[in-house]
C-alpha cells in the first residue's frame, strides 16, 4: 500500500534547507519523535506539523506585522501651540500657506510671529495711488483669501503705515483711511465689523530708512494680524 503524500517535509530537512537556526530545528525534531514515540501514525504526525510548523513558518497566525504591507493608522494631527496668549491650529498654518501661494511675486509677505499671530505685510503702493486711500484691485484676492471661511475665533487687526516724507498731519489719517478701506473691503465679504481692529500708525514705525526712496516704500504699506486668543 503506497504511503499518504505528505505536503510538508520533515521538519528538520525543512529546517536545514531554509537557513533556519539549529535551536529551531532541533524543536521541531523534538516534536517528531515524541509524536513517533506516542504511536502516532505517519499521517497523523504529518497532519499535525504541517497544520502548526508549516504554517508558522509561512507568517500566517502572527502579530505586530511591519513591511510594506502592514496596516497604518491616521497620522495624529499636530497639537496646537500656545504662545503669547495667542493659539496656532492646523487650520492658521493652512492659512498662512494659503496666503503665501495667493501672494506669490506680489511683494506681499507672510509670516508667523514669535506670539503665534499671522503676519501679512502688503506694500502700499500695489495697493493704493500715492496718496489716496481707495483699494487697487490688486490687494482683493489677497484680501478675499483672508475673509475666506474665517473662524470665528480668529481676530483681525489692519495697520497702515506710511513714509515720512508728508509729515504726520497727513500720515496720521492717510495711514488710518487705509486701514480703514481694508476693512471695509473684509465686512463687504463677510467678516463680521466687531472682530476687526484698524489702526494708523503714519510713519513712526519704519522699518527701513526713510532717506532713500527703496526705504521709503518698504515703510509704505498695510499690516494684517490674524490672531486667536487661547482663551
């Protein structure tokens, strides 16, 4: 009578020919003899190692996988950073991305402060004449960026600056006007009036000097604070 095909080989042939440790082969010789010495049939012990020896040496049953093909879980999302007082979420940084790509070759610039507040700095002269305070049409779709889907949470504080080549009995209001037309452009587009903050600081905050005309119009522009208090 022919002898059953046994679709495992002996386990400590298998191990030899796999490269698998003599610890590990010396086990599973262990567990054919005391099969064998049980009286167990051949088909029997075959059954039973390829059902256990087979299958742990082909991974199936085992836990903690890694490899290209283990399971992921989401990312965890960033913990919003407290600082100043102020709180940058996941969704200010996505705005100030936002912004950057709408300003792109503008001049216009956007940053994070070191208390967590969004920085955007607009160079008056893309976005007004000389002395005028009426809105160009340049400054809107970064204005409408700004007014896009704005938390309420998030507060709004508009600052024109001047040169000083006028002197501050015309930088003074012609700052404030400017600061005041922006605002008005953001409540035109949703964002309510209460949460907006505008001041006119003329051209006693430089930030470059004022003796040459490159200094001078980098002195010329709009500051735009989004901030969310933390409490």
């Amino acid at each position: 009578m022919r002898r059953p095909r046994v679709l495992c080989a002996h386990p400590a042939d298998a191990a030899r020919r796999s490269g698998a440790s003599s610890v590990s082969g010396a086990s599973l010789e262990s567990r054919w003899r005391l099969m064998a010495a049980a009286g167990l049939p051949i088909l029997a012990i075959a059954v039973l190692l390829t059902l256990g020896g087979c299958a742990s040496m082909d991974g199936s049953g085992t836990t903690g996988t890694t490899g290209p093909n283990a399971p992921t879980g989401a990312t965890p999302g960033a913990a919003p950073s407290v600082i100043g007082g102020n709180l940058w979420t996941a969704q200010m940084e996505e705005r100030r991305q936002a912004l950057i790509q709408t300003g792109t070759g503008s001049g216009i610039s956007v940053a994070r402060t070191a208390d967590n507040q969004l920085k955007l700095s607009v160079p008056a002269d893309a976005s007004f004449d000389i002395g005028r305070s009426e809105l160009k049409p340049a400054m809107r779709p970064v204005l409408d960026e700004v007014s896009r889907n704005l938390d309420d949470a998030v507060r709004v504080t508009i600052v024109g600056h001047t040169d000083s080549s006028a002197g501050d009995a015309v930088n003074g209001p012609l700052s404030l006007d400017r600061a005041e037309a922006v605002r008005e452009y953001l409540v035109h587009h949703g964002v309510r009036r209460g949460r907006l903050l505008v001041e006119g600081r003329g051209g006693r905050q430089p930030v470059a000097s004022n003796a040459t005309e490159a200094g001078r119009a980098a002195n010329r522009r709009i500051e735009i604070f989004l901030s969310q208090p933390a409490s």
